[in-house]
C-alpha cells in the first residue's frame, strides 16, 4: 500500500520539459562525442610524432 502512496505523490515532467531535457542530453551526448573525438585525434598524431 506505500508504494500507491508514494507513486500519487511523484511530480511527473510534462512534455515541453521532457522534451527540453531530451535535448539538452543529446547536447551534451553529442559535444562529448565531438570532443572525445578531437583529443583522441590529437593524442594519436602527437604519438605518431613522437614515434618516429
């Protein structure tokens, strides 16, 4: 029977916040796979550099 209580008692986002927060994830999703990328890339060339 808490469980019932507990689940009347949540806040549910509704759909412009769910879709604000969808986006800001892929955002964040998106410029981390961007930036991950760009070190890796300039890590690898400075190894290469160093490697020969």
């Amino acid at each position: 029977m808490a469980v019932k209580d507990e689940m009347k008692q949540v806040s549910w986002p509704n759909a412009k916040q769910t879709r604000k927060d969808v986006s800001s994830v892929l955002w964040l999703a998106i410029s981390m796979a961007i930036f991950l990328g760009l070190v890796d890339y300039l890590v690898q060339a400075g190894l290469k550099i160093l490697a020969s």
